[in-house]
C-alpha cells in the first residue's frame, strides 16, 4: 500500500491539490494520504499559539473532508520551516513508511515556498523519495 506525505497549507483542499490526489487513489485504490500543515509564520512569538490553532483547522476540516469521500487520511501540524516539518513527519512516520511526497505550493508570483526553493530543498534532503510538486491556479485564501 503506497503511503503518501502530503504537504500543504494554504493550498490544503485546493482543485489542483484535491484533482492529483484523486489521481493517485485511481492508481492505488488502497492508498493512504498523512497531510502536514506546516504553520503559516505571521511574524513574532506571541503568534504561535494563533498559527498552531489555524494550521489545526486547515488540518481538520481537509481531514473530514477526505474522510467524506472515503479517502484514508491522518495528518499533523508542522513547524513554520516546511522543509524541518518534512524531516520531523518523515522521522516520525519512519521514511520506509512513506511512498512519496506531494508538495502543494500557491502560484509562483505569491508563493514563497517557491522563492525558498521548498519542493527542491525537500527533494534534495529526501532523494529515495519522490517528490511532486502540484501548483494552485490561484492563490488560495
């Protein structure tokens, strides 16, 4: 069974996102999806409770989304650095338990996950895993 690290925030649930994971349980009816929600950094200690509770809700409601249309899902919230979130799942969820890894990014005029280069950064810590790099047509609010 392929066990899919699926790493979003503002793009969680997004038509790009939700149409290449429907694609991937066309192929492997049987697949599993972890969605990491890394926190959106809004600037200073005093956010970080607010960042963890947003990246929570990102998180449930895509959660009970999948779980709605029958696709197996869990899921965790993750540092603000994406590539550290994607280390701390990976060591936590054991790198053989995972099959490949789907990184949805917002647009690259609005995307700074593309302007710190997050999906190459991943692939390049992570180079037995495949990495998939799926973009929003529009950013998302």
């Amino acid at each position: 069974m392929r066990r899919y690290l699926v790493v979003a925030h503002r793009t969680l649930g997004g038509a790009h996102l939700m149409e290449h994971l429907h694609h991937l349980r066309e192929e492997d009816p049987y697949c599993r999806f972890h969605l990491l929600v890394p926190r959106h950094h809004t600037g200073g200690a005093r956010y970080e409770a607010d960042e963890k509770e947003a990246a929570q809700a990102v998180l449930d409601e895509m959660l009970d989304r999948m779980a709605a249309m029958g696709m197996g899902a869990t899921g965790d919230i993750g540092d603000a650095n994406a590539v550290l979130a994607v280390e701390d799942a990976i060591r936590r969820e054991g790198e053989g338990n995972i099959t490949a890894i789907v990184v949805s990014t917002l647009p690259r005029r609005t995307s700074a996950w593309l302007r710190g280069d997050i999906p190459g950064r991943i692939a390049n810590k992570f180079p037995l895993l495949p990495v998939t790099h799926v973009i929003a047509e529009d950013a998302l609010v």
